[in-house]
C-alpha cells in the first residue's frame, strides 16, 4: 500500500490578494510547510497539489522546503482528476487535508490508523470557540458540524468522487459524497485522546481553520500553549517559561534553529563549570541559570519549527553530568585551601541526585508515566522540588545576601529531603501499579507479609 495525499488549495488570504492562504506564516513557517512536514512524518510519500492559482508561489515554496514527501506536485484544477486517477492505484490510501488548517498530529494519526477504509474527521459545532469554527468547513451531516481538516480516502473512494476533487468550490460536496461511501466512517475529533506522554499531561487538540495572518498569529499562540508542560519547578513556570515565552514567537521568524541553541547551549555550560571551578562564582552561576533558560527557549523553538532537538540523548547525559560539575566546581571554590567539607558535601549531593534520577526513571519506565503526574500531591511537590534548576537559584538567592557556604549547605541536604520524598512516593505508587498489574507480586505480596 502507498500513502498519497491531496490538497486542495489557491484561495486569496482574507487581508492580502497576493498571498494563499495555505503560504500564510505561522511561527515562522508556512502553513503549506507544516502540512508538508505533518505528511512527511505520516509515511506519505506522494503529494498532490490542486490550483489554478498562486501556481508560482507554490512551486517556489515547495522548492525551498526541505522536509516534505518524496514526490510533491501540482496540478490545475482542469486535469487535477486525471492525473489523480493516473496516480490512483489498487491498494492505495489517500488523505485529503483542508486548504488552510493548523492541524493536531494526533489528528492525521488516529485518522491513518482508524480500521476503516474511509475516514471523515468531523469537528461538533459545540467542540471549539466559536472564532475558530466561524472559519470552518461547514459539512451537511445529521448532526450539525464542520470538517475536522482531514480525511482518509480508500482507492475506490477516490476514484468515484475524483470528479468533485478539483476545487474549493465543489469540495463541500465532495466531502458530503466521501461521508455516505460504503467504506467511510465519520469519526468525531472528541474522540481522540488528550493525553501526551512527553508532557505527562492532557493537553487540547491544536485545531485552527487560517484566513489570515492574524489567524496565523493565534495559531502560534496555540502551538506554544500545547507544549506547555503544568507540572514545573518554580523557576520554571515564574521566571523560565513566561520570558521564553516572550522570546521565542520572534525568534521562531529567524534562521536560528534548535540545534543553534543546543550547540550554544554545551560551550555555555562547559564555561560556567570553568568559573565555579576557578572562584568566579557570581558568573558561573550567571551562566548556569542563562543555559538552564536557553534550554527552555531552545525546547519550545524545536516545537514551534517542528524539528527535532538534535543530540537530544547526548544532552541528557550531558545535562547530568554538568549539574554535578557545578556542584563540585561549587565545592571547589569554597573549599578554600584546608575545608574539605564542601568537597563531601558536593559528593553527597551528588550521589544522591544520581539515585534520584534513577528511581523517577525506573518508574517512567515501568509505569510510562513520571512519577509527579501520579497524584496531585507530587504534583505540587514538583513546584518545590530540588531539581538542577530549583537547586541553582536557591544558592543565587543566598549568594547575593553573602551567605555562600550556608547556601551550598542548604541545596546539599535539601537534595538529600527531596531524594527521600520521591523514595516515599515511588514505594506508593510502585505498589499500586504493580497491584493492578501483576497477580504474581499481589500473591507474593501477600505472602511474605509480617503483620
């Protein structure tokens, strides 16, 4: 089976005569990019694109987009259902997407993977705001809604409407006839699930039908806020996340990548370790909390733009391995010349933000879910949490008031309260799942109780 797809395009944007809607830019990329993109990573592989008008403007778009499907091309509304038949053949399943919709992975995902042979996507007119289903696709259906901006098409499906697939004006009685073929199913977008892993949370589908830029505006809004992650350190969600929030809806126009960041990223961790290291304490720190920010900019960047943090597992390792170089950098410096007791302080800090890590990822691992999402007591526990970033400006906040060494002090045994805490809390939440899973530990369990 080959994976193709059609889009349907040309329309004017509502604020500008000479730009289509679907070359309207949202965070710095088209709309016709991110659809490329969204295509690509479906395992589309052929793309059909559908104007009379707009033509060079696509073609010079299509040209500079680097990641799209192998095979991406255009046709006029006159021979579009020619050549579509020409490319149509037994066995292959075709999407059709909305001209200019800011659309939901999981959208393309649940309508691909849907046992149907047919998929129509439908948005209820009660679902979303009433300024996003304004700009819908209206469809006549029982039951009053919208198209939800894709569908999947079985080869027989879209051989018997590939007359009607050439134009926005006929679309909407395309979509009507795709809905009453034997082998389509409606499918409700409130359907979908709303849970993300990455973020350990539900999170709203990203649905938005673009006329113009300033819809390409909110759109971007709505990009940013799905990546949002609730559950965060107090540095985090007061100091990091509103200012990368600020700083990177106009960095997402620039030809600055997140791998640009990333790259910056590890000289500026490897030059704060170097000042701690050498008593310059008040700059390293400084750089410390300008890396652990950029690494918030640089995470919702990749998002926006949507590309992948590359090198995204060494930093991880990397990130570790730097938070306890900065602890012993720290231990370096207020060591002076005979105190040894920074040095076993940093040490112990050290071995037990490493057994931190490791249980709260043995229990990801197990459980696929991190253990502050488990119940709303870690939940607020993650915002007092003694994580890198927590740690790093509560010893800032002692070093600007002089207190240096009562500060290295607090971050080591508050490291060492918080490891207990999350011990606690794994042993809970470890049994509970083990308990609805595995008969085998309930028996056990049960077995070598002592009371």
């Amino acid at each position: 089976m080959t994976l193709k797809a059609v889009i349907i395009t040309g329309q004017e944007s509502e604020t500008e005569s000479t730009l289509a809607r679907n070359l309207i830019p949202v965070a710095g990329m088209s709309l016709l990019e991110r659809q490329l993109r969204h295509l690509k990573n479906a395992g589309v592989q052929e793309v059909h694109l559908i104007s009379d008008w707009f033509v060079g403007e696509f073609e010079k778009e299509i040209q500079s987009i680097k990641i799209k499907p192998a095979t991406v091309m255009i046709h006029n509304c006159k021979d579009a259902p020619l050549k579509l038949l020409e490319h149509n053949q037994p066995g292959d399943s075709w999407l059709l997407l909305e001209e200019a919709m800011i659309l939901d992975p999981r959208i393309i995902s649940n309508i691909l993977t849907h046992p149907s042979a047919s998929v129509l996507s439908f948005v209820h007119r009660n679902q979303f705001i009433e300024n996003k289903t304004a700009l819908a696709l209206p469809l006549g259906l029982e039951e009053e809604g919208f198209f939800g901006g894709v569908a999947k098409l079985s080869h027989k499906t879209l051989e018997a409407n590939v007359r009607k697939l050439n134009s926005l004006e006929a679309l909407q009685g395309a979509l009507l006839a795709i809905s009453r073929a034997e082998d389509c199913t409606i499918f409700p977008l409130s359907e979908i699930g709303l849970y993300q892993p990455d973020l350990g949370q539900d999170e709203d589908l990203i649905w938005r039908p673009v006329t113009n830029r300033e819809n390409g505006a909110l759109g971007a809004d709505d990009l940013l806020r799905s990546n949002h992650r609730a559950h965060q350190s107090w540095p985090d969600r007061f100091i990091n996340h509103p200012l990368a929030t600020l700083l990177v809806k106009p960095l997402s126009k620039c030809p600055i990548r997140a791998g640009h960041l990333v790259i910056l990223n590890i000289f500026i961790g490897v030059f704060s370790v170097y000042l701690l290291a050498t008593g310059r304490i008040l700059t390293g720190v400084v750089a410390a909390l300008v890396m652990l920010f950029l690494e918030n900019v640089s995470y919702k960047l990749s998002h926006l733009k949507m590309a992948a943090r590359p090198y995204e597992k060494f930093q991880c390792g990397f990130n570790i391995l730097l938070e306890f170089c900065w602890y012993m950098g720290l231990a370096h410096s207020l060591s002076g010349q005979s105190d040894h007791a920074p040095y076993i302080l940093g040490a112990g800090l050290i071995l037990f933000r490493l057994a931190d890590n490791v249980q709260r990822e043995f229990f990801r691992r197990m459980s696929g879910r991190t253990l502050y999402e488990c119940a709303p007591f870690d939940q607020k526990f993650r915002i007092i949490e003694g994580g890198r970033i927590s740690l790093i400006w509560i010893f800032a906040l002692f070093f600007f008031i002089g207190q240096s060494y009562l500060g290295f002090l607090t971050i080591c045994l508050y490291g060492v309260f918080c490891f207990f805490i999350h011990q606690i809390r794994f042993i809970y939440h470890a049994k509970i799942y083990l308990e609805a899973n595995s008969e085998v530990f309930v028996r056990n369990f049960q077995k070598t109780k002592l009371f």
